[in-house]
C-alpha cells in the first residue's frame, strides 16, 4: 500500500465522506428526478381517464363510447408531442376499440387475477410505455377494460441524461475538493511543520530551544505547550544528572585521593605496627565511606530509574520508631542524648516496611548527628485531618532559611564545613525526598539556627485500625 502525507490522508479521508455523502445527495436527487417525472405521466393519464369515463355509456352488455366518431375526430386532431394511447377491451380482454395513434399495434392485456398496481411500466412494440388497466363494472360485474397508456422515451431521456450528468458531475466534484481539502489542510498543520523544524533543532546542546506557541489555543497550541514541558522537564532531569554525576564522581575522589596518599606514606619508609595499624585502620574507615556512598548511590539511583515494587502491608509506627531508636542507643548514649515518646494511641499505616523503616531511619540519624551532647531528641505521632502526623524533632544546631531549599539535593549538607565532626554523604535527605514522593508521604522542615529542627511526616489514612 502507498506511503501518503499525513496532509493527503486527511484530505483522502474527507473525500472518502464527503463522496459518500454526495453519493447519497445525487442518489436521492435521482429518485426525486425519477418519482416527479413518473407522476407528471401519471397526472396525465389519470385526467384522461376521467375524460374518457364522461365520454362512455356502461350497461349489463359492456360500456361504448357516447360519440364515437366525435370521439375519433379528437383523437386525431390531437398533437402527438406527448401521446396518449387508449385501448378498449370487453369482458374477456378481447380489443373491439383503441385510440388511432395506436395504428397497428396494440397495449397488453393483463389478466384480472394478476394483482397488478394502478400504474405499471410496459411495452409498446419495443418502446417503453407507463399503463393502466381500468375495470368497468356495472352491479358489481366487469363488462369491460380501458388501458390507457402513455410513451417513457421523453422520461427516460432526461433520466439518462441526468444520470450521464450526475455521473461525470462525480467525480469532478470529488477530484475539485480534493485539492482543495489538500490546500485548506496543507495551511491547518502548517504549524506541525514549524514544531517539527523546531524539534530538530534541539540537541542536548541547546535544550533552552522551545517551540512557539501558536495564537490559537487549539489541540496543536496543547501539542506544543506539553512538548515544551517535556522538554522542560528533560533539561531539567539532565542538569540533576549532570550535577549528580559531578558530585558523585568529587565525593568517590576525595575518600580515594585520601587512601592512595595515606598507603603511599605509608611505604615510603619502615614504619612501627601501631602505625601501620593505625594508617590500615583509617583507610579501612575510608573504604567504609566509600562504600556507603556507592550503596545510597544505588538506592537513590533504583528510585530515580524506575518506581519500585511497592509491597504494602499493615504498620505499626509506636512500634517502628521504638526500633529505630533502640537501635542508635549505643550513639544516643554516648552523645548523653534522652529520647521522649508521645505516642496518645496505636497509629497503624498502610504502606512498606523497608522503605518507611529507611525513611524514619535516616531522619533519626540526622536528628542525633547534629545533636548537642545533653540534649533531647523528641518523638511524637498523633492525628490531623485524615492524617497520622509523626514528627522527630531535635535540639541541635539548626539549618538556615537559605538552606533550607537545599537540603534534599543530592551530596548537599548544611553548613558541613562548620561541623567536620559530623560525618555523613550528604545523600539522605534526597533518599528521604524520593522515597516520601514514591510512598505519597508529605515531608515539612521547620529549623532555627542553634535551636533544632523538627521534621514532619505526614502518612494518608488507608486502612486504618
């Protein structure tokens, strides 16, 4: 099958309708062509036979006509423009008169038991004629027939010619609007063509390229507003791949730019087992480092890619932050840090375990990291509005109003070179970030400078208990 423009099959497929259409259009102007014409012929015979039956006598013996030489004389002297032949028949179909333009030759006789329509089309020596057959009664008897009849040449030549008309009118027509249909089109998806010229042009070295947007507020201006937040979206998912990369790549070099000197010290010269002990030590702790941000890598990676198997099942928050703290107690103890619970009832989610276990993990490790020594670290859960509301709040340093909008970005720590005692990646929050918008959890900050900061969650209630 051809190949054709997306123009061109728009205007095929609207000249596919519209022939049908006028097909059906010049159908019916046929029939109704056809159907007056038929019924002129029909008027016509119909008033000569109301002329004839003035004109005729009707008894038990059969029917004649009242004059009948009066009766011939008029029939000849009648113009043959559009001939009316009449035929008499007795009882038994048998011809005893007919009008004298009938010459020689004579109408067809039906039968009475055909059932035979008021009108009929028949034939006259090889020419088509439209009949009537008349029954004459007289007390419920037949004494006879008149059949009157009337030439189809004059209908038919104009039926043939309209036909022959309708016919080459056609496909002219079709052919006209055609390329017409083609022009109108070819001027419609003219805007096509520009996103089309547009969307070649943009490269991943020019992604700020949008396409134009068109006056009309129509399914082609739809059509380029969502590609241009395609494309917004895209540059967008670039440039934090490009700053992902950038900073993955410096936080992998640093801890290995700080092993391969530290080994390379090392065998410069014989050194003392505690020191070589101490140097593989460190380096051990730097290969822990490195690892761990391969594995937040990873995970904040599968999040990134694909949307995880979610596996939902019945949980109960009192008990998954007691295991989470129970589980930093040895860190808690040695910063002397106390831990409240507010827990008023059993707060029961709908949701999966591992990925809100990582959530609240991580959260209760940054809480505790920028703790002050001595303090509190305070866990609560309650309900608002259709939701179970957990927050974990601490009375450590605080983040700034200008960090605030930055602490879910990737490898991003507040304030990190004040506190070099404080270790971590950098990745949490933005594992924390991509896990609460995988789970639909809401995730609200509220920090001061040398206050705390307290972080909320906010779970939808499912299938609560």
């Amino acid at each position: 099958m051809p190949s054709f423009s997306y123009r061109n099959r728009i205007a095929l497929y609207y000249i596919v309708t519209t022939g049908l259409l006028i097909s059906v259009v010049f159908t019916v102007i046929y029939i109704s062509v056809k159907e007056s014409v038929y019924r002129h012929i029909e008027n016509d015979i119909a008033v000569e036979k109301i002329k004839i039956f003035d004109e005729i006598a009707i008894s038990n013996d059969g029917f004649k006509l009242i004059d009948l030489h009066e009766w011939k004389e008029k029939e000849h002297n009648t113009l043959d423009v559009n001939p009316i032949f009449i035929q008499f028949a007795d009882a038994e179909g048998k011809m005893f008169d007919k009008s004298p333009n009938l010459k020689k030759s004579q109408l067809i006789f039906h039968k009475s038991e055909e059932k035979l329509p008021t009108y009929f089309d028949s034939k006259l020596d090889k020419i088509a004629i439209r009949q009537t057959q008349i029954e004459i009664n007289f007390k419920d008897k037949t004494v006879g027939y008149i059949i009157i009849a009337m030439p189809l040449e004059d209908a038919n030549l104009v039926l043939r010619n309209l036909r022959f008309t309708l016919l080459i009118a056609f496909p002219l027509v079709l052919g006209i609007l055609f390329l017409v249909a083609r022009f109108i089109v070819g001027r419609s998806i003219k805007p096509v063509k520009t996103i089309i010229q547009t969307s070649n042009k943009i490269t991943k070295d020019n992604l700020n390229m949008r396409i134009a947007l068109p006056e009309n507020k129509d399914e082609l201006y739809e059509l380029s507003d969502t590609i241009n937040k395609l494309l917004n979206r895209i540059e967008n998912d670039i440039e934090r791949e490009k700053q992902f990369t950038s900073d993955a790549s410096h936080e992998l070099r640093t801890p290995l730019a700080i092993i391969k000197g530290t080994l390379e010290v090392l065998i410069r010269k014989p050194r003392e087992k505690q020191e070589y002990e101490e140097k593989i030590n460190f380096c051990i702790n730097e290969v822990n480092r490195v690892n761990k941000i391969v594995d937040e890598l990873l995970l904040l990676a599968r999040f990134e890619n694909e949307k995880q198997n979610i596996k939902s099942e019945n949980l109960l928050l009192n008990a998954l932050l007691l295991d989470t703290s129970a589980r930093f107690s040895e860190k808690t103890n040695k910063k002397n840090c106390q831990i409240t619970h507010q827990f008023y009832d059993d707060y029961y989610i709908n949701s999966d375990y591992n990925l809100v276990s990582t959530i609240i993990s991580n959260l209760f490790s940054n809480a505790l990291k920028y703790s002050n020594d001595n303090s509190k670290i305070h866990l609560k859960l309650f309900k608002e509005n259709n939701h179970i509301i957990c927050t974990i709040k601490d009375e450590g340093v605080g983040i700034s109003e200008d960090d605030k909008h930055k602490i879910f970005n990737a490898f991003y720590r507040s304030k990190s070179m004040e506190h070099p005692d404080v270790k971590g990646t950098g990745l949490g929050l933005s594992i924390v970030k991509r896990l609460c918008d995988l789970l639909q959890i809401e995730i609200d900050i509220n920090s001061n400078i040398g206050v705390g900061t307290e972080v909320k969650l906010s779970f939808p209630i499912e299938n609560p208990k």
